[in-house]
C-alpha cells in the first residue's frame, strides 16, 4: 500500500483560532466538497507563516462562509490570517496509485477558489 496526497487546499487563509474548542480544524463545507475531503477525515496543515505543521481532522463549516478555523490545541500553532495547506492523503494500492488523480484548489486571500488542478507543476527552490 502506499499513501498519495488525495486533496489539498492550498494557500488557504485562516479565518479563527479558537483555543477553547475541543480540538479539530473547522473548513467550510464548499471547499471540503471541492476537493473531496470528508468530515472527520484526517489532514495534515501546514504553515506557510512559520512552519508549523500539525495534523487533526476536519470539521465542516458554514456553507459559503470561506472559514477556516484552527481549534483546540492547534490554535497555539496558527492564527488568524496566517496561510495554510490543507493536505488530505489516501491509501490506495500500487495499481491504484498509477492512476490516481489528486483533487487541488488553488485559493486566494479570501478563501475563493482560483484555479483547480489535479497535479502541481514540476519546478524546483533554484534554477
């Protein structure tokens, strides 16, 4: 078996932080539907702001709110308008994995979906 990335939300920005809730990270229902993240499956989020990365599940949101909101213990790790990757994996067989296909959104500030893409382009840091 092998583990691929599924989904991801990239360049999200996040809306709350709310330190008091149980735990979990709250996305709105339009973007989880866009790539195929399910509630209270497990991501993976990644901080562009300072390198954080944590992983918990989702939660799902106000349709149509943009809200992506970090909660419980992983408030201490990201704050409000900080940019986030969302990252849903999957594991699938060998064979599976040859033709799997990744669902990607591309947001921007205001949690709207820019561009959809089912891979990212081959580039590296340095020329």
């Amino acid at each position: 078996m092998r583990q691929l990335m599924s989904a991801k939300l990239h360049r999200a920005t996040v809306t709350e932080a709310n330190l008091n809730y149980v735990g979990s990270i709250t996305i709105d229902e339009q973007l989880m539907e866009a790539v195929d993240i399910l509630p209270n499956e497990k991501v993976q989020v990644v901080n562009n702001n300072n390198g954080a990365r944590l992983e918990t599940y989702v939660i799902p949101g106000k349709r149509g709110s943009k809200t992506i909101c970090l909660n419980g213990a992983a408030a201490r790790l990201v704050q409000p308008n900080d940019q986030v990757i969302i990252i849903a994996y999957q594991w699938m067989s060998h064979e599976q994995a040859l033709d799997h296909v990744p669902k990607v959104a591309i947001l921007n500030e205001d949690n709207d979906i820019v561009d959809m893409m089912q891979t990212e382009p081959a580039s590296t840091c340095l020329p």
